[in-house]
C-alpha cells in the first residue's frame, strides 16, 4: 500500500534575505515565515492530511505546528530530517566562501558529494538518514498522506537518493525548494514517484496543479 508524503521547506528565516547557510543553526522564522506557516496550515486542512512530521529544528517545528493544530494533532519530531551540517559553510554565504577560498566553492557546485565543504556532513550520509526516516513515516502511516516539514538541502537530497539520482547532483536537478511550497510524493516500499515540485500552498487545487503523472 502506498502513502503520500506532502515535502515542505520550512517558512522564511531571518537568514534569507541574506541567502546564509543555515544547516544545523538554530534560525528563526521573520513574520513572513509565520504568515506562511498559517497559510500551509489553511493549504493542510483543503488538502487533507493525516498526519505531520518535521525537523527538530525550531524553524520546521514552528512552520509545522499551525497546521498540525489545525487538523487537531501534534507534529511528529523525527531527529533525522534536521538539516545537513554545513561544516565549514555554516552560516555563511557563496560569496564569503568564495572570498576565502574560491577553489572549495568551485568543487562543491562542480559535486556537492565529492566537493563537500571541509568538516559537513556528506550528502550521500544526509539522504540516506532522511530517505529512512521518510520510507518509515510512509510505512507508520500506510495509504494515508502525511505532511512532513524539514529543509531545502536536506529534502533535495532525499528526493534524489529515493529517485535514484546520483545526491551530488541535488543542486543541479532540484534548484531548489521554495519556503512553504509543497513537493509530493507517493512512496510504497522501496518504490518512490514524484507527482507534484514545489507547489505553492495558495494553488487553488491542493495537490493537483503540476501533477507530474499528467
């Protein structure tokens, strides 16, 4: 029996303006980040949801818990959909980096496994971590839909390592997730397949609009 799992990036943090790698530091949301928390939450009841999970991470909680309150449950805190570490990168921007040391952000965008930051942790070791904890909220909750709320790195990662696409490629494939926006996808067993990417949660069909099985 296959399950939905509902991916979402957490809402805006005060580091986004900035583009900063936030990883494993604790940021908080701007109003912004609030405002799209409720807005997820609005989005979660049209949609119907079953259940919530998120990053430990305040920002995930924080983005997690109105909408977890709105369908009159508490969110699921799953310790392995925290975000990578960044290690060297961690509260820094590209281009602090690239002042630094140019060569280590070339390497990095080149393969961000090969090229990973002095001191993070791998990608391959972050997809696999988060790819279990999603097989295993799919498997808890069997043909049910579960909106899990977590990171843009990490997510990515995920979506790569369950797609079978090689995780050093993450920024290539998936760009990226936008804050609050909605990646769905359908996981029975080992077996994963992407039915919508990055959705934003005001869509006036949940769930339906860039269907990727259309």
């Amino acid at each position: 029996m296959t399950s939905r799992l509902l991916l979402v990036r957490h809402g805006e943090t005060e580091w986004h303006a900035e583009n900063r790698y936030a990883g494993v530091s604790d940021v908080a949301l701007t109003a912004k980040g609030l405002r799209q928390a409720d807005e997820l939450a609005g989005w979660a009841v049209r949609r119907g949801v079953d259940a919530v999970a998120c990053s430990p991470l305040s920002r995930a909680l924080f983005t997690a818990r109105p909408a977890a309150r709105a369908l009159g449950m508490e969110p699921e805190v799953v310790e392995a959909l925290r975000e990578v570490d960044f290690g060297w990168g961690e509260g820094r921007t590209v281009a602090e980096m690239a002042a630094e040391d140019p060569e280590a952000v070339r390497r990095f965008r080149e393969d961000a496994e090969t090229g990973a930051f002095p001191g993070s942790e791998a990608p391959s070791a972050a997809a696999a971590r988060a790819s279990v904890a999603l097989r295993g909220l799919a498997a808890q909750h069997p043909g049910r839909t579960v909106l899990v709320v977590a990171h843009n790195t990490l997510l990515r990662m995920a979506l790569c390592a369950m797609l079978t696409i090689p995780v050093g490629r993450y920024r290539l494939v998936f760009p990226r997730l936008d804050n609050a926006a909605v990646t769905e996808i359908e996981v029975g067993g080992d077996r994963t397949a992407l039915r919508t990417l990055n959705v934003p949660t005001g869509t006036s069909v949940p769930g339906h609009a860039r269907n990727l099985g259309a």
